[in-house]
C-alpha cells in the first residue's frame, strides 16, 4: 500500500478585510500552491509556541491557478481557531495549509447542469468560488444562489453577490431578523420555502447545499421531499450541531 | 505577530493518531442527503466473485450473536472520539460460510455511496455491522438503521446505511476514493488523501 500525505504548505497573510461583525476574508501568499477548483477546502494548522498544534478546514473562495488564496472565516464565540483567524492574525503572519482538498463538492465549467446553491451562514464561501468560476468561464449553464441568513448583517459578500446578480440570482432569507419593508417574516427556511426559492426538480439542476450541519441536513432532506433525486443534490457540512 | 494560543485538548494522549485531535461531539461527513431505509426493507447482502448471494434481512441479522464493541473512531477530517460504545455483529460471523477467492470487498450503501476494502482487514474482529450507539438503535444521520464499524481505518470506510458487500479481486477505488481521498486510509500511517 502507497503512502501518501499531501504535505503543508506556508501561506503568509497579504490581505485581509472584514466582511460582517464577525468574519473576516483572509488572503494568503502560498508559495508553491497548485490552484483549485471551485467548491474545494483547505485545511489550515495553527502551531502554538510550545508546539502544540490546531486544525481546521476552510472553503476556498477564490478559484483557479495563482499562488493567492482567498478564505472567509466566521467567528465562533467560543472557537478555539476561527476567533484566532477573524481577530488576532496580522499581515505577513504565516500559517500552515495543506490542499486543495476534496473533489466531490466542486463545479467545474465543463458541466451542463442548471445549478442551485443553497448556503446557510458562512456556507456560502465556496458558492463564491463558483460564482466567481461561472461568470470567468462565460458558461451558460444557469446558476442561482437562495442565501439564507440569520440578518441582514450577517451576509458575507453581499456587494460582489449584489453585482453579480445579472448573471446569477441571489435570493435572501432571513431566519432571525429581517431588513425595513421586507415582505416576509423572519424564521427559518422550510420545505415551502425550498419549492418557491430554488430550481424545481422537473429542470433537473444540481443542487449544492453547504453550511451548518442542521442546516444542510434539514435542507437537503426538504430537497429530497420535493422529489429530487439524491443524486443530484451534494452537500457540504461545517460542523455544529 | 500574532501567536497562537490554542486549547490544548491533545496533551500527549497516546490513543490520538498524528494529526487528530478530540472531539466530544460526533461530527458527520457525507456527500449527499441522508437516505431513509426502515429495518422491514433492510436487506443486507454479500456477493461473491461466482455471482452466489448471501441474504440477512433484519430479523435474520437480530438473531446473530451481537458484540457490544468499545472503540475509537477517526475521521479524516481531524476529529478522533475515543471510547465510543457500540452494538453490533461480527463480518467473521456473516463470512462463515462465503467461500471466495478474492482479496478485496467493495462496501456498497442505500443511497448508493461505496467504499473499498481489503478482505484481510475487515476479518478476524476488526469490522462490525453495528445497529445500535450508545445504547440506542442508530441514529439515520449517522448511518441507521446499520452501517458498517471498522475503527482501525478512518471513519469514510465505516459506510453508513451499508447494504452489501461485493467481492473484487482488484482494490477498485470507491467513493471518496475517486474523490481524492487515499485508497487505504490508516489513520496512524495518516493516509488521508491521495
Ligand atoms: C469542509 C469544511 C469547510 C469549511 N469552511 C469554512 C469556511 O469557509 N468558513 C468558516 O468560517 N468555517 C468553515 N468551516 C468550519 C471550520 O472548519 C471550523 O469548524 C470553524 O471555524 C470552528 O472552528 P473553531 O476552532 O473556531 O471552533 P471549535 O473550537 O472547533 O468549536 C467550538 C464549538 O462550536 C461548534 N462548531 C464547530 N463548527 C461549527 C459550525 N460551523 N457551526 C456551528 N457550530 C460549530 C463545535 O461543535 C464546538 O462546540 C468548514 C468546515 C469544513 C468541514
């Protein structure tokens, strides 16, 4: 039996913004990157002085070849990592990644799938990089995104998915609070909801669904009730409960 | 610069496989919706490289001797839970009277997820279908009403909601296997990707 460990990589912190309260786009320089497709992760290891050491995965926003990586992590109040990367990680820091990871929840310009996306929260990173992979591909293919959202507040790259929207639809829900004049109640993202938001089982799409896990498993079990096919629906977990 | 602190829940705990670290909560990796099979359906097989199958539906898998098995599970994505306490019927017992050539199973589940297997390692008490954690009937989310328990390898090849066994003389590739993931899978030989 071959043995075979992808190896780390070092990435040195050469941007990063805020996007919410509480997530943050970080940018690294990783010399020796091979690129990645659209939907891929990255698992990233944190080294304390004493050598103790943390890992965890994270969706990879941006798409194709280049050396730069862009992720997007949101904070959990009480995360041993992700307060780390959103607070306290300065530019020029350098962190450890190994990747790009999995090849399963990814989309590549070659399909001819109608697609939906459904991301719950911080789930919808690597939806980005599909946006980003469809509009720079030119494919026909349609692409929409349903975004669901405690609040308004809460939405991670909401300009780029406001421009974007010509060529791909993003429609918002929102299960906690919901923006002035909104036309519906806040609460959360039911079955109903699945059959007037996404793209109906008769056009055949393929539905990605990514976010927390309570998230993913109740939509993907909306999806299957609504009569599409399991396969044809991928999910991503985050983790949670 | 920023220095990274960290929780220090690893210790030097010699259960743990490089790489891993410990998890009170049972997380879930899986690639497409959770399928629902009742135990009246349930139907688990195993079909040699002659084409002869062997058939337990689940009052036949309920009569088998059952084991309570205490084991540590690691998955690839860095979670290990140790102790976890389990129900479930020995592969030795459903083998006892398969005759085969072959050196490698392909594990195939409802919902149509597959994973590969040498046939050395899933024998001679190292592989379980389970039906039960934690005392109680499984859960659907993690592989109910029965999946497969194979400890020693990272948790993708435990297939949940397993359903047949299918002998092949060449380690073709599953699942994950043909979606980046190593072909083996030894979590103290960290052979996570391919
Ligand atoms: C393939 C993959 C891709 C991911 N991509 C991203 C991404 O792009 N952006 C991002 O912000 N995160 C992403 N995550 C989640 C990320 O890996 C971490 O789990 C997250 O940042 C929390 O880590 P932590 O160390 O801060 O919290 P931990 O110390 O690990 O956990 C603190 C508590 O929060 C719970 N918890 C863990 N994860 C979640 C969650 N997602 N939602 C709710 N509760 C949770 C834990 O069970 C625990 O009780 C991804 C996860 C996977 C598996």
């Amino acid at each position: 039996m071959t043995r075979t460990t992808i190896g780390w990589l070092t990435g040195s912190l050469v941007h990063a913004r805020p996007l919410t309260k509480s997530a943050r786009s970080l940018t690294f320089e990783v010399p020796g990157w091979p690129g990645n497709a659209a939907g891929q992760h990255v698992d990233i290891r944190l080294t304390a002085p004493d050598g103790y050491q943390a890992v965890r995965s994270y969706s990879i926003a941006s798409v194709g070849a280049g050396e730069d990586i862009e992720l997007a992590v949101d904070r959990l109040p009480d995360g041993e990592v992700s307060p780390f990367l959103v607070d306290d990680l300065e530019l020029g820091d350098q962190i450890e990644l190994r990747g790009p990871l999995g090849g399963w929840f990814v989309w590549r310009p070659e399909q001819r799938a109608p697609i939906q996306l459904i991301a719950g929260g911080s789930g919808v990173v690597p939806f980005v990089a599909m946006l980003r992979a469809h509009a720079a591909s030119g494919c026909s293919a349609p692409m929409q995104l349903l975004y669901s959202l405690r609040t308004p507040d809460d939405a991670l790259f909401r300009d780029e998915l406001v421009r974007n929207s010509a060529r791909t639809r993003t429609t918002w829900h929102y299960s906690r609070a919901v923006p002035p004049g909104w036309s519906r109640a806040a609460g959360r993202l039911t079955t109903q909801d699945l059959r007037a938001e996404t793209l109906p089982p008769e056009d055949l799409p393929l539905t990605y669904v990514c976010g927390p896990s309570g998230f993913v498993e109740a939509v993907a079990s909306g999806l299957v009730e609504l009569g599409h096919s399991a396969d044809n629906i991928r999910i991503e977990r985050f983790g949670g409960n | 610069m920023a220095v990274f602190g960290g929780r220090r829940q690893r210790g030097d705990n010699p259960a743990l496989p490089p790489g891993q670290f410990l998890t009170g909560s049972f997380p879930v990796l899986s690639a497409g919706p959770t399928p629902s099979v009742s135990a009246a359906d349930w139907e688990f097989t195993i079909r040699t490289e002659t084409g002869k199958t062997h058939r337990w539906n689940w009052a036949q898998f309920m009569a088998l001797p059952s084991e309570i098995i205490s084991a540590d599970i690691h998955c690839v994505t860095s979670w290990s839970k140790l102790n976890t306490a389990w129900r479930g019927v020995s592969l030795d017992t459903f083998f006892d009277d398969v005759e085969t050539e072959s050196d490698f199973v392909m594990a195939h589940s409802y919902g149509g997820y597959t994973t590969n297997l040498p046939l050395k390692e899933v024998l001679n008490g190292q592989a379980w279908i389970a039906h039960e954690y934690d005392g109680k009937s499984l859960d659907p989310e993690h592989g109910g009403p029965a999946r497969l328990l194979i400890p020693h390898l990272y948790f993708w090849k435990s297939a949940k909601w397993v359903r047949g066994l299918v002998m092949q003389n060449k380690n073709a590739p599953g699942f994950w296997e043909r979606n980046g993931y190593n072909l083996h899978g030894d979590p103290w030989r960290e052979e996570r990707y391919s």
